[in-house]
C-alpha cells in the first residue's frame, strides 16, 4: 500500500513537472514568435531599400541565392507582400533567372502587367 502511495505521490510531481514544462514551452514559443515577428519587420524593411547594386553584391558574394530568397519569402508572404514584391523587382535586374524561379515557386507574385 504505501508503495501505491508513493506512486501516486511521483505521479502527480511528475504532472507538474509536465504542466511546469509546458507553461515554460509556451513561453518559449511566445518568445520565439515575438523574435520572428521582429526578424520579419526588419527584413521587410531591408528588402524594400535593397537597391540593384546592393543585390548583385549579395549574389555575387552567396549571400542571395534561390535557397534563402525562398526561406525569406516563406516567412514574410503574405503579411509583407509589398516588401517582398519591391524586393522582386529590383532582384528581376540584378537577376532575370532567379527572380523567374522564386515566381514560379511563390505564384501570388507573379507580374501583373
């Protein structure tokens, strides 16, 4: 009998050791989506002053390229559609291939002409 005890005693510090580690999950993702959040409004931001030298630049040092233009969109589509498609635009002159490739994979942002 008192080792049923025990266990029922462990079990319920092990619940709230669950209930306390998902309260500190739920913060951590609370926290995680306010730094995303953040990293998205800057981004936005910085593609909307990227100018065509400034691109060519990033492709030219591997810092822009098919993979990371697409994670970038990915995250910031559909709520910084506008940064995104000025950003688009400028990599249309430092690019034509590249930016081909990312309307094709992100078909809302095709041209509208």
């Amino acid at each position: 009998m008192e080792g049923c005890g025990k266990r029922s005693v462990d079990n319920s510090k092990e619940s709230e050791q669950e209930e306390t580690g998902k309260g500190d999950l739920n913060e951590e993702d609370f926290h995680l989506k306010i730094l995303k959040d953040i990293c998205c409004e800057l981004l936005s931001n910085m593609f909307q002053e990227l100018t065509k030298e400034n691109t060519l630049e990033g492709l030219n040092q591997g810092h822009l390229n098919e993979q990371t233009c697409s994670c970038a969109f990915q995250n910031l589509l559909p709520l910084y559609f506008a940064s995104v498609e000025s950003f688009l635009e400028v990599l249309r002159e430092a690019d034509q291939t590249l930016a081909e490739n990312l309307e094709k994979r992100f078909p809302s942002l095709k041209v509208h002409t």
